[in-house]
C-alpha cells in the first residue's frame, strides 16, 4: 500500500486539464488561454474583434424558422461550443456563467439570434483570454470572496451573494 509519505512530487505542474498554473510570490493564477483559442478556432472565430463586456440579450419567440435559418445553423458547432462554455464557467472563468447558462437554454433548437449570444461571448474570451482565477496566501485564515458580475440587475441577488461572503467569513 502507498503511503502519502512515499508519493514525492519533483515538479510543480504547469498545466492540468488545460488549465494553465502560473505561481507567483503567495499566489496562484489559473487560467485557460490555449483552450479559448481552441475554442474560437472550432466556433470559427479566431479572426472576430475582441469585446470587453457581454451585451445583455433577450430572445424573441419564434415558431417558425425559415429553411435558410435552418441550414445556417446546421453547420454551427452549437452544442460543442455550449459545452465547453460550461467547461470555461465552472474552471477558471465565473463571470460568464449566467450568460453561458441564458445560452444553455437553446441547445435543442438553436436560431441565429441565439448564434449572436454565444458570439458575443466568445468575443469577450478573445478580448479576456489571459483572465482567470487568483488564489493569494493569507495570514488570516479567512475565506473572501470577490467578483465582477453585475450582480446589480436582480436587487435579490445582491443580498444572496452578501449572505454568502458574510457566512464564509463568519464561519471561518
């Protein structure tokens, strides 16, 4: 049986999962820019102009598609390109989760309309690419929390996030 005094690690990793590891004095970056690149390169992408901010959407409810919608986004890698969006959210990029998940909602039957959503998104990641998650060593043992969403939309979800932070620091 192995024991964990027999495991020895020679070097830290750069990489795992496509997740980039960059160490620094008392942090840890992880970030995912090869795999934004793939991504762009499959969403054929890689040649869009880079955006800052995701615009907010709201789709409009159509019955009927036409022939030519149809076919359009029949050669779109809609699917793949939402799953790895979802991949992105929960790794190393939090702030597209709720757009990522607005997108989610159409994966049976996508519209163009939808297309431009996802777009939108990856034209951020292009802009973002070297973005990711920070992890800094602290004295204090206390878990904070921080983050860019526009929690200001829903006034309730201001108070939900206060409540989270406030509990994990209370707790810890």
């Amino acid at each position: 049986m192995i024991k964990p005094t027999d495991v020895k690690i020679w070097k830290q990793p750069e990489s795992f999962l496509d997740i980039d590891i960059i160490y620094g004095e008392g942090y840890i970056k992880l970030s995912q820019p090869g795999f934004i690149e793939k991504l762009l390169q499959i969403a054929e992408m890689q040649d869009a102009n880079p955006r800052m901010s995701i615009p907010e959407m709201e789709f409009t409810i159509e019955t009927e598609i036409s022939e030519a919608e149809e076919q359009y986004m029949k050669r779109i890698k809609y699917r793949q390109v939402i799953g790895s969006l979802l991949w992105l959210s929960i790794t190393t990029r939090p702030t597209i989760s709720k757009f990522v998940s607005v997108a989610s909602q159409y994966l049976i039957r996508p519209r163009k309309q939808h297309w431009k959503h996802v777009q939108s998104i990856l034209r951020h990641l292009k802009a973002t690419r070297n973005a990711g998650l920070v992890y800094r060593a602290s004295n204090d043992n206390q878990l904070t929390c921080f983050t860019d969403a526009d929690w200001a939309i829903d006034q309730w979800s201001i108070i939900k996030a206060y409540q989270l932070t406030f509990e994990l620091l209370k707790h810890s």
